[in-house]
C-alpha cells in the first residue's frame, strides 16, 4: 500500500516538474516576441529619425533636387520595410510555436509513461524551439546605422556645395565600389570569361576547360575569384541590350554541380539575385521568387548591387538612375559573399552579348 502511494506522489511529482519545463519554454517564447516587438518599434523610430532629417536639409534645396529627395527616402523606406517584414517573420514563428506548447499545457496527461513518450516525441521540437530562439535574437536585426550617418553626412555636405545633380544614394554606392574579377574556374563550359575577368558572354560551343568541382556544370553561372565577410560593398553591371540575365551574391557553398534547382542563384538559402526576363523582373532567395511588375519594361544601361555586412542588406538597383528593385534584409551573413552573374542563354537569339562587370566608381549614363 505504501509503495503503491510512493508511485503515485513520484508520478505526479515528474509530471509537476515537466508541466513547470513547457512553461517555462513558453515563457521564453513569449519573451521573445516582446523584444521583437520593442526592436520592430525601435527600427521604426530610428528610420524616422534619419528620413526627417534628410528631410529638413532637402527643403533648402532647389527644386532640380526633389527627384533626388525623392529617391534617398525611397532608399531608406525600401531598408526598412525588409527589417520589419524580417522581425514579423520572426514574430510568426515565435507565435506558432506558442501555441503548440499552449495545446501541449492544456492537454498534460495523467498517465506517466504516456508522458514520458510525449517527452520523447517533443524532443524534435525542443530542437526547434532552440533553434528559433537562436536565431530570432533581436540584436541579429539591424538597421546599418554607420551607413545612414553617412548619408545624412553627404546630404548635409551637398546642401553647402553643390557639385552636381548626382544622386545622393549614388554618391554613397560608390565610395563602397569594390573590384570584381570573375573566376574562369567556376564558370559553365558554355560561358567564355575574358582574359581580365571582367566579362561573361554565352556560346553555343562546349568550352574544353579542366573539370573542378568549383565549376558549375548545370546553371550558367560565374562567381568571382575574392569574396568578402565585413563592411560594405557595391558592384555594377552592364546589361544593355540583354533579354535574359541573372545578378547577386552567393556563398561558396552554393551546389556548383547535378540537375537539382539549389544551383541556380537564388533558389537556395546560400545566394541572391534579381532575373530579368523578357521585360519582366524578380528577386529570388531561398526558392522564394518576388515579381516586381512595377518594373516591368523598364530597361536600365546598368545593374548595382549593393551589400552591407552591418545591416545584413543585399540591395539592387537600376543604377542609371538608382531606381530601387529590390532588398533582402538577411540578418547576419554566416559566410564569405562572392558576386555572382549568370549570362542567360541565347533567349532566341536575343541575348548572345556579355555582362560585362563595371567600374562602379563612375556614374553609368542616364537613360
């Protein structure tokens, strides 16, 4: 009889004790949301903050800078509204979570060896629940400060003396120019690299190049010989006169070889990009496409792509008139980033010129 007590205080016991772990995994959870919420409100204010600034310098202007206005607020608006729709992301994850150890506290049994295979079972989504709290810490999110300081700087300095009607955004790209020589070693036998690495064309023809598991075999691609893993970086492209093509960043440990989707750019978690196609555009990243219908037809002499390590921002632009396609707010960057273009093939026999790579430093002609 007594022992028969014992086992039952024992069983009630484990179950106070795993009924008091679910709690405090909500607990967590629900904290975390809290932070998010403070660290969305905190993006929130400092993005505005800087745009009424901007603002007040530009109301001295003369009316030749309201385009230029015009286009830096859309800058700052574009950064802000990929680190919200980040932190919502995150919110909505933390939020089903909750709810599943909502309906797992509403439902803890009495029957102890059935709880213990519960505990088994939920030892996947322990997993998870790590796994999310890791990775939506809010100090991962963040708004490149360093960046819109500058840019507050050069507007400051272009409101005293005016060289030219420049944009300021494009100012700011290009003092964070960077060289780009593209890798022949990585290249699909069917792209020719120039001899200084700065173009791609597509051929017909099957080069006879070494095999290397750094080539890509499948995916018309190229990446480039040196990567980056700080600060802030911009390249430009010429795509004048092409139908097809394909512009961004990667990691090296995006698959390079074999039939499946994740080697083209943008359709795994390792690379960025925006496709243009026939008149059409669309950002890609992780399999997940964005059509951009607003830029549908546009043509542009120029592509800009630009990446801040501080801000986790890949960013592109029409950079004739630093139009804005689009932005990805990453978080952080877990690996080296190397450009990344992929030439398109011959579309009909519309799209035989090359990408050829730019000196970013130097504004591209206004269309």
């Amino acid at each position: 009889m007594y022992s028969e007590v014992g086992g039952k205080a024992k069983k009630g016991e484990m179950l106070l004790k795993y009924q008091q772990y679910l709690q405090r995994q909500r607990d967590a959870i629900t904290y975390r949301i809290k932070k998010l919420a403070a660290k969305q409100v905190e993006l929130t204010k400092k993005t505005d903050t800087i745009k009424e600034k901007i603002r007040k310098k530009y109301e001295d202007m003369k009316r030749v800078l309201d385009e230029d206005l015009r286009i830096t607020l859309t800058q700052l608006d574009t950064e802000h509204e990929a680190a919200e729709k980040l932190v919502e992301e995150k919110i909505e994850d933390c939020y089903h979570l909750t709810q599943e150890l909502d309906q797992d506290l509403a439902t803890v049994s009495a029957d102890v060896k059935a709880q213990e295979a519960d505990i088994q079972q939920n030892s996947e989504r322990d997993k998870r629940i790590s796994e999310t709290l890791k990775l939506t810490d809010p100090d991962l999110i963040q708004v490149d400060d360093f960046k819109n300081d500058q840019l507050l700087c050069l507007t400051i300095n272009l409101l005293l003396f005016i060289r030219s009607q420049v944009p300021v955004t494009k100012k700011l790209f290009q003092s964070y120019a960077s060289d780009v020589v593209l890798d022949a070693d990585t290249a699909h036998p069917k792209l020719i690299i120039s001899p200084q690495g700065d173009s791609a064309t597509y051929t017909d023809t099957w080069q006879d190049v070494p095999e290397s598991p750094s080539r890509f075999d499948n995916t018309l691609n190229v990446v480039s010989q040196e990567g980056f893993r700080e600060g802030r970086h911009y390249w430009e492209v010429e795509v004048s006169g092409k139908t097809y093509w394909e512009l961004g960043l990667t990691y090296p440990s995006i698959p390079r070889q074999g039939r499946e989707e994740d080697c083209w750019l943008g359709r795994g978690k390792e690379s960025w990009c925006v496709e243009y196609f026939n008149g059409d555009y669309t950002a890609w990243h992780g399999g997940v496409h964005h059509e951009l219908p607003l830029l549908a037809g546009r043509q542009f002499t120029r592509i800009g792509v630009f990446c801040s390590f501080p801000g986790g921002l890949v960013c592109f632009v029409g950079a004739d008139t630093m139009t804005p396609l689009h932005c990805f707010c990453a978080g952080t960057f877990t690996d080296t980033l190397h450009q990344a273009l992929c030439p398109g093939h011959d579309n009909e026999g519309t799209n035989w010129k090359s990408l050829k790579i730019c000196d970013a430093s130097r504004s591209a002609p206004v269309l």
